[in-house]
C-alpha cells in the first residue's frame, strides 16, 4: 500500500466516522442493510427488474416478534389466480438469517388465491420480503422489518423421542366445509423438529444436526395446487396455510420430503358442495 494509498485509506475512514457521528448508527446500519439485499438481489434474481407489489402482493408480519422461533407471516395476494394471469412462484427471504431464502412457493390456478400463512424462525433484527413472480415472468416485491432475535438457534419445543415418535404426521384443518368452484382456505400441519443445525442438545451441548422438511407437494384431484422448497427458517412444526378451488369431489394429498429423503404421504377426501 502506498502512501498516498493509505493517506485516502485514512481520509475514507475518517469520513466514514464522521459520517457516523453526523447521522448516527441508524444510517451506518441502514446502508449495510441495503448493500446485503443488493447482494442477495444480484444472487438470486441477477438484472431482472422488481417493480413494487402494489396490487399484486403483500406481506403481514409482526414488527416486534412475540416468540423469534415461531414468527407468524402471511404472504397475501392481491390479485385472483386466473387462467391468464396469476401468481406462479414466491419466494420468501430473511435477509439476515443464516440461510436467507425461508422458502420457495410454486402455485397454479388451481390454487385460487395465492395467499399463503406459515411460521417461520428470525435470527436478528431483519428485513423480511416475498418477491412473486407472475406467469408473465415480471417480480414484483414487498418488504417488511421484524424485530426479533435467536429464532435459529432456540431450543426445539420437543424433545428428541418426542419428536421422533410424530415424524412425518399430518393434520388437515377447515375452517367450514368445502364450497365447489371457489377457492377454499385449508392449514396443514406437520409434525417434524426442523432443526436447524444452529440449536445445541440441552444434555450434551452438542450442534443437534439439521434435520428439517425440504420439501411439501400438494394436489387436488391428481392436479398440482402447492408446492414448497423449505430451508431451515421454517419454524419446528411446519404450518402452511393456503388455498385450493375444487371443481368436484376428489381428494387433497400431501407428499413430503425432509433432508433424510423420509417421505411422508397423506391424503384427505374433499366433497365440496354447490353453494354452501
């Protein structure tokens, strides 16, 4: 490094602590915020534009978090699933969690509303945002900030055996019987630890390994409605909570994978009526 090198290095860096001292933290940490999205932005997406999600896409998630490890977020579409136009992939990101993308949604019209509610783990103090990309191919984004902090690493709320002994069960919740040719909300329940590899045995103190479901496929009738690719921001207990259109009876199933390659299957017989 020449002199003159480290003389604008020294410039550089007194300025910055100016500036700090002008602005204060907030605007130091405002900025490193936005070069970590512009990093992940470039990952993920490279040059496609993002335009706002007004009109397409919203995201509902507490500013100060009751519980980091089991943090309630609900992706809303604004716009119906139709045949010409709807919403085709989502995808969730935590900027500041260890492995910022929470979850990759994939959906088809079937699904009737692209609206979907899960629960997911905060590591720190975040940006939290859902990029949906239409069928046409454009990104459209909407950003919220959460504030809580050692999601990924608190304890899970069951013990190993307990946890073992209920792998791979699924519940299937209505909240009032099925209606025929309108989307229909139902929330689906999966019984599995998702450990995160950050969570340390209480006994041995050791890293519990990550162990967590990868990924949910979910029909109607033989056609796809759902799919999720999950990572380990996704809380203990996976909880998707979504939308499907029955056209006529049929059955809802459920195939899961996690990172062992376990599957788990279920299914559920729908008779949805006209106008109930």
């Amino acid at each position: 490094m020449t002199r003159a090198t480290r003389r604008s290095f020294l410039l550089s860096s007194g300025s910055l602590l100016a500036l700090g001292a002008l602005f204060g933290a907030p605007a130091l940490a405002a900025n490193q915020d936005e070069a970590l999205w512009n990093d992940l932005r470039e990952t993920l997406f490279e040059d496609r534009a993002i335009l706002p999600g007004d009109g397409v896409i919203d995201l509902d998630a507490p500013y100060r978090a009751h519980d980091a490890a089991v943090v309630p977020i609900s992706m809303v579409a604004l716009m119906p699933q139709t045949s010409e136009r709807y919403i085709k992939a989502m995808t969730l990101i935590i900027d500041k969690n260890p492995a910022p993308v929470a979850a990759v949604f994939e959906l088809t019209p079937q699904s009737g509303l692209a609206t979907i509610s899960t629960r997911v783990r905060v590591d720190s103090y975040t940006h939290m945002r859902v990029i949906a990309e239409t069928n046409d191919g454009q990104l459209y984004m909407t950003t919220k900030f959460v504030k809580a902090a050692g999601g990924c690493s608190a304890p899970a709320l069951k013990n190993e055996e307990e946890a073992i002994a209920r792998l791979g069960k699924m519940k299937l919740r209505q909240s009032q019987p099925a209606r025929l040719g309108e989307p229909n909300e139902v929330q689906l329940l999966i019984s599995h630890p998702n450990y995160s590899g950050l969570q340390r045995d209480m006994l041995t103190n050791y890293y519990i390994p990550a162990h967590f479901v990868r990924e949910v496929v979910v029909s109607y009738g033989g056609q796809p409605v759902l799919k999720m690719e999950g990572a380990i921001s996704i809380s203990e207990d996976p909880s998707l909570r979504f939308t499907f259109v029955p056209e006529g009876p049929g059955e809802l199933t459920v195939e899961a994978w996690d990172t062992d390659d376990t599957q788990f299957t279920q299914g559920w017989p729908i008779d949805p009526k006209a106008g109930s």
